[in-house]
C-alpha cells in the first residue's frame, strides 16, 4: 500500500543522496566530456564519490544538530556560504 497524500518532501538525506547518483558518470572517459563541454557536474570516479558522500554526511549531520529548522536542501546554502 502505497501512502494517499504523495504530497512529501524528501529529507536532507535523501536529497544529497539523489543529487549526487545523479552526478555519476562512472565508465564514462573524463577527457572526452571535457573536449565535448559535458564535464560539469559529474563524478568520474568512485572514490571521488565515495569521498563526496563521506562529507556529504558530515555536513548533513553538522546541519541537524546546529540548525534544526533547516529540513531542505535550499536552506542550507545560506549556512554553508
């Protein structure tokens, strides 16, 4: 069963983590997506992604124990600039 009101948000958690599978370009040659401009935004490698996840959950966690209030994604850019 599936829930009635699909009217959510997803947590900050959730968010980090779709953004950044979004970004991965495993198998892909990082030199011919930059010859053809399609380098920005992607993650060649694994430990690249597995070192941005890492951080990614410090930052995550540093959030929900300093700024409660914040729930989404969007509120965070203004503490982390």
């Amino acid at each position: 069963m599936g829930r009635k009101n699909k009217a959510y948000s997803k947590d900050l958690h959730q968010q980090a983590y779709e953004r950044l599978v979004g970004m991965q370009a495993f198998g892909v040659s990082k030199k011919e997506a930059e010859a053809n401009g399609t380098a920005k935004n992607k993650i060649f490698s694994f430990k690249t992604y597995e070192a941005y996840w890492k951080h990614t959950k410090y930052f995550i966690k540093y959030i929900q124990a300093n700024h409660p209030e914040l729930y989404y994604s969007e509120g965070c850019q203004a503490v982390y600039e």
